[in-house]
C-alpha cells in the first residue's frame, strides 16, 4: 500500500549520456534502455483470434525491420505514416517501428468511416499507411492519396507487417527530444477534427511522472482492451507498459467471456479501462453476492466494509486475500490495480472495488495532455477525486466561482507543442508560457487533489442564474440497469429570455426494453428521474426528458458525441 519510490524515473540518470542526452529519452531511446534491461522477458501477447507472444529482444529485431523496410522506401525524418486497425501486437510494432525510422505516427481511429479515414491521411499527408485487413480493400485503390506504402496488420494480407524482406537500418537521422512523435486526431465537442501534436518529451514525460503517484513494476502484465489509438490507452496501457519492462496483452473485442480468459491466462495484474465497464463488472459481483440469500449478502458487506475501513486508515490491505474467492469469479484473483479514465466514475463503484482488495484509482487528462495530469496514489486515495496532480506539473483554476470550481489550466512538460497546422485555435487554449486551457471546470483542495465538476462549454445556465454542468446529473443515473445512455442538456422554454430548463435524452437498455410497450418504458424512466431529482439540488432538477429509439453515436472511450445531438 506504500510507494516504494517516490522518484521511479531516477534510474533513467545512469543512461544519460550514454543511451540518451537531454532530460527525457525519446520512445526509441526509452525501448532500447528497456530491451537492454530485459531482452528475455515477455513484450507483447495476444490469445485470441490468434496467438502471439514476443519477447524484448524478439520485438525488437521486427521493429527494426520495419524500420529498415520503411527507410528503403523512402521515409525521411518527419514523415507522416498513418496507422489504423483493432489492438495487436502488430499495431504496436508498427508504432515503434515508424519512430525508429525517424518518422511521425498518426494513429486512427479504425471503428471510423473509410471516408473520414481518407481526410485524415490527407490532411496529416501521410505517405505511408499500416491498415487492418477489414479495410484495406476500401482504402483508395486508385491511390489517389499518392501513399509510397502500404502495410499489412494481419496475417493473411498482402505486404504482412512480419513477413516484410530482412534488411539493414541504412543510416539516418534519429528523432530528437523535442521532435514530433505523434498527431492524434480528436474530434472533441465540436466536431472539428484536431490534430493534437505531441512530441517524445511530451509522451515520456508523462509515461514516467504518472508513475510517481503509482508504482508499476517488470513483473505486471497490463491488458489492451481499450484501443490503443486513443490517448488514454497509448500513454497509460502501451506505453507504461514499455517503460518498465512489463507485458502487454491484447484485446480485439470487447466481448466479456474472452476477457476473463485472457485475465486468467495472461495472469492481468494492471487492468485500464473506463466508467461503463467498471460499473458493469462491481454490478455483476454485487449481484452473484446477493443471490446467496440475504445472511450472506449481509456478513460479506460486513466484511467490506472493515475490509475499506482498515485498507484506508491503516494502509493494509486485507481484502485481497479475504475475498479471493470472489474476485476469480470476474477473474481479478491477479489484478494489482484497476485504473478508470476517460470519464466520471460513481464514488460508489470506486469504493467497492477498494474494500474488495483491488487497489482502483481514478485518473485525469485530455489528450492535449499526452493525455495524464492527475492519478489517484493507490496508498492515500481520495473516492471523489480524480487524482492528486502528478510531480512537476502545475495546476491552476482561473476565475473560480464562489464554491471554488472554475476552469482548470495546467501547464507541464507533457502538454502539446499545438494543434497540427492551426495557430488559430492553438493560440485559443495555449499561452505563450505554456499555459493550457483545459475546458473542463473543478475545483483543486490544500493537498493538491484535483475535484471535476464538468466540461465549461457543456454549462448550462438555469432560470435562476444558476450554473449547471450536465455531467454532474448524469453521473446520477450510472448505476441504472435499465438506461444505457443518458444525455442532460439545457433547452429554451422563452427564446427571448435565453434561460434555460434541463432536460435529458435517454436511450433505454435494449435488453431491459425489448418486450415493454412504449409507455411502460417511460413510465419506468420517469419513476428513476423522480428518485434522482429528489437528491438533487432543485435548480439541477431534469424537467423534460425523450426516450430515443437509437442510442447517441459515441467515440473511443464510448463518450458520447455531443456535437451530433440535437434539440429536444
């Protein structure tokens, strides 16, 4: 329950100089320090649709060839070459592959739509492009995007990304500190695509200051269920995994029974994923408890909650050993940590976990960020906090109102050098200084826990001149079988007034709703609006709500689009 290390980047002082100069090494720089470390070790593993498992040194001599492959077609230094498919162990060896070689990976989103997959090759100018085989037949057979390159994810396409021919790195210029590693296309709440660009340091930094409020060790075993293009899963899944050592196994699917075999035989002890998930897995367990009568159900919350009580004050953690038995039901006999991002969590599900042994914590940043501003330390967690501020970063809220939450503003080496051919819109979230405007308002405490309260361009404004961020209501209704989606939004009664009423769109629970009438369904909803609005302050009290017939389109982290929804 103790940090170890409350420095855990100091090893990095004995290779500066040797394998790297500057204060960060670049990911090329920081794989070759861990393959040298642990060139034995497991790298990279995935069991099913197929099987793989790589070690350091095995990982590295295909990197490498990649790496070659593309200099012999042509990459130069600061070449785009674009990377889209499902998590693999390809995906991350064509990632390192094209920084070894000097270039810049512009990772896509592969659920996206073939078209908007184009604009973004042409709007990065990628020449060069690895792309699953679920696509690859879609993906301008005329070339007019005028690629060099095309390489394949999967085993059973044309130029497969570990049968590329055996060559020899020719000479060429290595990326540098300060030197763009990435561009990763976020649409946001606006719908305009961004292209945020983060360089090495940008990336590393991160990678090795989160881990000064979380101990990760060679021995873990992370599990890619998230999809690595995102930003959340790159820093805190794949690339934390390589900074120590550890392995990493793949997911293609979110499908749960093959999760739970892949726990079990990959022996998971670091497990990343996101509210809804969470949520479903404590709802599960909670359940198959109750299910053995109502004694059991109430000695085994006796015990949680001794077990939360003397894990929290007394930093010992009796309940892993105490409810093993219970967790190998969900298969978390070997988790060590669960870390929820990405969104808001419930303090509830957050305290579950805890007294049931596992250490869970909450997480905090945007990709602008790389993405991590804030973690929650495993040994002195706060359940309504989404984390304490990581070492050498600054934190600020600007222009806090009278209950302290305002806009929070960071600054630290992990934020981005912009947006990707944008001064504009650059120069409207980033000062000169260095300064970021998050977007998002909370509120920080006197030992530098970091407090969400919403999205600032989400706020809605009440009758009464009240502040509202929708966020706050819909993290209400996160424990609610029968609602799969719920979106809170302001709307007009008297356009001339410009007050607004809150209302919600809900998408029920297909499986809950499939053989209810229509009404039956909104009465039900209404019922579960009555009980949350009587906990609620009455200015944040939903009025009106839709009950909509198709769920709201969302994106990597399963957030809703917000952009893409319309007026009641």
């Amino acid at each position: 329950m103790k940090q170890i290390n409350p420095r855990p980047w100091g090893f990095l002082d004995e290779y500066r100089g040797k394998v790297f100069n500057g204060e960060w090494p670049t990911i090329p720089e920081m794989w070759n320090i861990t393959a040298g470390r642990y060139p034995d070790s497991h790298c990279f593993t995935i069991f099913a649709p197929y099987r793989m498992r790589l070690s350091y040194a095995e990982a590295s001599r295909e990197i490498h060839r990649i790496s070659a492959y593309l200099l012999n077609q042509g990459l130069k230094k600061g070449d785009r070459a674009a990377l889209t498919g499902k998590n693999s162990p390809e995906w991350t060896l064509a990632y390192l592959g094209i920084l070894f070689a000097g270039g810049v990976v512009v990772p896509i989103d592969y659920s996206i739509k073939t078209e908007e997959t184009h604009g973004l090759i042409a709007v990065s100018g990628a020449r060069f492009l690895f792309i699953d085989e679920e696509k690859r037949q879609d993906i301008d057979p005329e070339n007019h995007l005028k690629l060099e390159a095309i390489v394949g994810l999967a085993s059973n396409m044309d130029n497969y990304i570990l049968s590329l021919p055996e060559a020899q790195d020719p000479p060429h210029e290595m990326p540098g500190e300060n030197d763009l590693a990435a561009i990763l296309f976020t649409s946001g709440t606006t719908g305009n695509s961004k292209g945020v660009c983060l360089s090495h340091r940008n990336f590393v930094s991160d990678c090795y200051l989160a881990q000064g409020n979380m101990d990760i060790f060679h021995s873990d075993v992370f599990y890619a269920l998230l999809p690595l293009h995102h930003s959340y899963a790159m820093l805190a899944i794949f690339l934390e995994t390589i900074s120590v050592g550890a392995e990493l196994v793949f997911s293609q699917k979110v499908v749960v029974a093959q999760m739970l075999k892949d726990f079990k035989e990959g022996r998971v002890s670091m497990f990343l994923s996101i509210p809804m998930l969470f949520n479903k897995i404590i709802k599960s367990l909670m359940k198959g408890i109750r299910a053995k009568g109502i004694l059991v159900y109430g000695v085994i919350r006796f015990l949680m909650g001794i077990s939360g009580f003397i894990k929290k004050v007394f930093k010992v953690n009796i309940g892993k050993k105490l409810f093993k038995g219970i967790l190998s039901k969900v298969s978390l006999e070997y988790n060590r940590i669960c870390i929820c991002g990405g969104g808001p969590l419930p303090s509830s599900t957050f305290k579950l976990f805890n007294q049931l042994g596992i250490d869970f914590v909450q997480g905090y940043g945007l990709t602008e960020t790389s993405p991590i501003l804030a973690l929650n330390p495993p040994w002195r967690y706060k359940e309504n906090s989404v984390g304490k501020i990581l070492p050498r970063v600054e934190v600020k809220i600007d222009d806090p109102d009278s209950s302290g939450n305002g806009e929070i503003v960071a600054r630290g080496p992990m934020v981005m050098q912009g947006y990707y051919k944008n001064e504009k819109q650059t120069a409207e979230v980033l000062s000169s200084d260095g300064w970021l405007k998050t977007g998002d308002a909370g509120h920080l405490d006197s030992e530098n826990y970091l407090f969400i309260t919403g999205r600032k361009k989400n706020l809605i404004v009440t009758a009464g001149g009240k502040n509202v961020f929708p966020e706050e209501i819909e993290d209400e209704f996160q424990l609610f079988d029968e609602i799969s989606q719920i979106l809170v939004k302001g709307y007009l009664v008297d356009a001339k007034s410009k007050e607004e009423h809150i209302g919600a769109l809900i998408y029920p629970e297909p499986e809950w709703a499939k053989d209810k009438e229509p009404e039956e369904i909104r009465g039900a909803l209404e019922k579960i609006i009555q009980t949350v609005n009587q906990n609620m302050l009455p200015y944040k009290r939903i009025e009106k709500f839709k009950v909509l017939q198709e769920p709201l389109e969302v994106g990597g982290t399963l957030k809703i689009k917000r952009f893409m929804v319309g007026d009641f």
